[in-house]
C-alpha cells in the first residue's frame, strides 16, 4: 500500500497513513493538504500541528495558541494562510 500512496505523497506521508491504518490509532497527525486529502479519502480522522496547538489550550497546557503561531511561522518557517492564522486566534479569543 506504501508503494500505492507513494504516487501522490511523499514518504513519510504515505508512511504514516499506513502505520495509522495498520495501528488502527484514533488519529492521524498530518499538515499536508494531500495527505489530508488522501487520509480523509481512506476515512481516517486527522489533525494538524495548529489542531494539536488548540487542544492543548482547550486542555490547559498552553495558555495561548498566539505565541506558538508566531513562532512556528517566524522562527521554523511553518507556513500558515493568513485566513487560517487570522481565523484560529478569533475563534480562540486571541488578537493577532
């Protein structure tokens, strides 16, 4: 199946989409639209690393999601839509 979803993702993609299905895990932790695209295709459930984020807030272990943003897009180069940014910080109650 690796060799199978190597046709439209990178390894590492494919390789957790099929370690994911393999270990019949609750969650898939992806970024990548095409692997959203694939996984979300094969019926698995995901999140990204900005989900992970929000989460943790909703659980109590950040305080703010705002700070972690900003890091990961100015320091680790993550990229992130400015609607998709925009819209995380209001639906959590944080300005930008």
């Amino acid at each position: 199946m690796v060799h199978a979803l190597r046709q439209e993702l990178d390894a590492g993609e494919a390789e957790a989409i099929v370690l994911t299905m393999e270990m019949q895990a609750e969650l898939l932790l992806m970024d990548e639209r095409v692997g959203r695209e694939v996984a979300r295709h094969l019926g698995l459930r995901y999140t990204g690393l900005i989900g992970v984020l929000v989460e943790a807030k909703h659980k109590g272990v950040l305080s703010a999601v705002k700070l972690h943003l900003d890091a990961l897009r100015d320091i680790a180069g993550f990229r992130i839509r400015d609607t998709l940014y925009e819209r995380v910080l209001q639906d959590e109650g944080e300005e930008s």
